[in-house]
C-alpha cells in the first residue's frame, strides 16, 4: 500500500516538475538590446501621434514630460500641437513609455548625469510649434 502511495506521489511531483520546466521555456527575458527596441518602438508611435506639431498661433503649442532619467525626471520634452494631436492618445503613450523606460533602467543599471531640465517655452515658427531653450 506505501509502495502505490510513494509512485502516486512521485508520478505527481515528476508532472509538476516538467510543468515548471516548460513555464520557464515560455518565459524568457528580454535581452537589453530587445528591451531597447522596444522603448525605441514606442517612442516612434509617440512621434506618429504628435505628427509635425502644426500651428500659427503659440496658444495650440503645449509640451509634454518625456522620458525616465534614472535620478528622477524627464530626459527632455516633446512638443506638440493641440490642432491635430489626440492629447489623451499621446499622454497614455508617453505615460507607457515613461513606466517601461524606468523598468528599463532599474533592471539594465542605466545611470544618468541627475541634471534637471525645464519645460522651454514655445513659439511658432513656418506653421509649426518649436521649442525654445
């Protein structure tokens, strides 16, 4: 009878290792470079979306916090106009990149120079929004 019990059991823990084996198979890290890929990926749907930041009038200009330094605030600001970006689109995005760039430099070890930045201010020059620092 202990003999049925100790096969039924080791039968059970076997399965479970093999499930556990191929769990890990499934899931893989990402290495650096395809991390970076990733954030670089995001970034272009950013630009997509701000377009060329069209506009005559500063009143349409805004920018917007980009980036995760690993010290703490943004490695610059994108410029965009309110004419014709999907405001709410660009904020979950760049919301997104920020969560996955600080990901990026807590599991990399990513160090920055800690100096922080303003917004510029804005003006319009030939139709579009410019910064000015």
């Amino acid at each position: 009878m202990n003999y049925k019990k100790s096969l039924i059991n080791l039968s059970f823990l076997l399965i479970l290792l093999f499930l556990g084996c191929g769990l890990s198979e499934n899931s893989k890290e990402n290495t650096q470079d395809e991390d970076r890929q990733e954030l670089e990926a995001l970034y272009s749907q950013i630009e997509n979306i701000i377009g060329d930041a069209s506009s005559d009038d500063p009143a349409n200009c805004r920018v917007i916090a980009f980036g995760a330094k690993p010290c703490g605030g943004p490695w610059s600001y994108l410029v965009y106009s309110v004419i014709d970006t999907d405001t709410l689109l660009l904020k979950a995005k760049v919301d997104l990149h920020y969560l996955k760039e600080d990901a990026y430099n807590h599991k990399w070890g990513v160090c920055s120079d800690c100096v922080a930045i303003g917004p510029p201010r804005l003006i319009c020059e030939n139709g579009h929004c410019v910064a000015v620092y």
